[in-house]
C-alpha cells in the first residue's frame, strides 16, 4: 500500500542568494541529494531575488538545476524579481514556473511548511 503524503516530507527551498558557491556547494548539493535519496518526498525550490539572475548566468549552476529537475525537484521563479532582473523569459524557456509569489509564499508561511531559506 502507497504511503499517504505527509507535509513533512515537502520541503520548500527559499533560493535568494546570488552566491554561486552557496548555490552548488549547499543548496543544490542538498536538493539532489535530498530528493535522490529519498530524504525528502516532495522538494520545491523558489527562485527569487539575484538568484534568478545567477542561474541564468552561470552555465555551470545552470547544470545543476537540470540535474536537480532531472531526480524531480520542483521550480518556481518570483516574475516581480525575475522581471526586475531582466531574466523572466530566460528562466522559462529553462521550464522553470514564473509567476508571482508574494502571495503563495505568504501561505507556505501560514501552514508552516519546511521552509529553508538560502
């Protein structure tokens, strides 16, 4: 019988940072593996603020996200930050959700989801 979702097993990633070596070196590191190996059940990361900015720079962070998407983490952008960047249609020709996220961020608050902010 397939185990019923429990919240506790989402993980929601507050991406904010526009430090490459926080992106590879933690984030995405722990996103990949996080979700490879079976820590977490459902991880979704949210693309805000210079990070929107440095994922479509950095070739090699870049590489990352795919391989990220690729064992099922989940991304969305924030289109407000994406929009100040100049970077909105770039992330999602990548496949990355833009959309605002002041709100739905509001409310992962409010449910006190697992909320890491990098």
């Amino acid at each position: 019988m397939e185990k019923a979702f429990d919240s506790n097993e989402k993980l929601v990633v507050l991406w904010t940072s526009g430090d490459r070596e926080v992106a590879l070196k933690m984030m995405l590191m722990y996103t990949i593996n996080g979700k490879a190996k079976g820590w977490w059940q459902d991880i979704n990361i949210i693309i805000w603020g210079p990070s929107a900015k440095l994922l479509t720079e950095d070739e090699e962070v870049r590489g990352q996200m795919e391989k990220a998407m690729r064992v099922g983490v989940t991304f969305e952008a924030c289109r407000a930050c994406a929009d100040l960047f100049g970077v909105s249609e770039e992330l999602e020709k990548m496949g990355i959700d833009v959309k605002y996220m002041g709100e739905p961020l509001t409310q992962l608050i409010k449910e006190k989801v697992n909320l890491l902010t990098i």
